[in-house]
C-alpha cells in the first residue's frame, strides 16, 4: 500500500538543544569508559558546550541543576583516565 500524495506524515518529537546536549554527555562518558582515544578531551568539549547553551535554555535552572550533578562525576572519570593512560607509559630518566 503507498501513501497518498499530500498525506501529512506524522514527524517524531523533535528534542530541543538541551536534550541533544545531555545526550552528547552521555555518549562521551561511555566513550570513555570504553578508553576511547581523544574521549577526555571529547568529554570536556561536550561539558562545556552544555554549560555555554545552559544560559539560552527556557529553563535555565533545570540545565544547571543537571550540569551540577553531572559534572563531578565527569571530572572524576577524565582525571582517573587521564592516570590511568600517565602510568601506562614508561618513566623516562
């Protein structure tokens, strides 16, 4: 069965900025649990960039609540992977 011409297509949701931002998060954290090469750096870009859109968000106490719970947890897995790969290299004397 083919759809008619001129039917409206019912469009999924669209997710604002926001959501797309978190989901950027996340996706960077799992990068780096998988020790993802350039996932720190990924990781911080992403943060950020969440920081930046937090202050053009309708709800800019919703985003920020989120980026302060989310952000310790971030910082903790960048600096345990940046010791993790420091130590994995040889000591050069």
């Amino acid at each position: 069965m083919t759809e008619c011409k001129g039917t409206a297509r019912s469009k999924p949701p669209r997710r604002n900025h926001g959501e797309q931002l978190k989901d950027e998060v996340y996706r960077q954290m799992f990068r780096l649990e998988e020790g993802r090469p350039g996932a720190e750096l990924d990781l911080t870009i992403a943060l950020l960039r969440a920081w930046i859109a937090s202050d053009c968000e309708p709800d800019v106490s919703k985003s920020r609540e989120w980026l302060k719970k989310i952000c310790p947890v971030c910082l903790l897995m960048i600096e345990a992977r940046r010791q993790a790969s420091n130590s994995d290299q040889p000591c050069i004397q």
